[in-house]
C-alpha cells in the first residue's frame, strides 16, 4: 500500500508539479492559521488568519480544478466564499 501510494504522489509530481506545490502550499497554510489561532487564543488576529485562509482556499480550489474534482472544488470554493464574508466583516464593521 506505501508502494502505491508513493507512486501516485511521484506520478502526480511528474505531471502536474504546479498543483501539487498549490496544494502543498494550501494545506501547510491552512496549518499555520490553525497553529495561529492555537497559539494566540483567546483574542486571534483575525485580520490575518482571514487573509491567510483566503490564500490556503484560492491555492486549494485551483488544484481541485486542476484535478477535476467537484467535490473539492465546491468546497474549497465554500470556504472561501465564509472567509471574505469573515474578512469583510472584520475589516468593515
């Protein structure tokens, strides 16, 4: 099972290495903001973690379109849709 799973990630490497680094770059992003908020509760720097998450989220859906999955997309396309909501709403009111 390593084996296959090795060679899907090198595989998926060799052909389409822009989404992968997208999706790296989404996923270790989205773990920053979760070490952020860990690490500064009870009063996050919202302004931040939404600029950051929007980021992570823009990164992610363009690999899940890439990769031609609607599941992912529409979710990765959710969260970004709350993030500005919650970006919006932290700058402006």
């Amino acid at each position: 099972m390593v084996n296959v799973v090795r060679d899907w990630i090198a595989s998926d490497w060799r052909q389409h290495p822009s989404r992968v680094c997208a999706e790296l770059l989404g996923m270790g992003l989205s773990l920053c903001v979760a070490l952020l908020l860990a690490w500064t509760t009870p009063a996050p720097p919202m302004l931040w973690c939404y600029v950051i998450w929007i980021v992570a989220s823009l990164c992610l859906l363009s690999a899940a379109v890439s990769r031609g999955s609607v599941g992912l997309s529409l979710l990765y396309g959710g969260f970004l849709v709350i993030d500005s909501v919650g970006l919006w709403r932290t700058i402006w009111t």
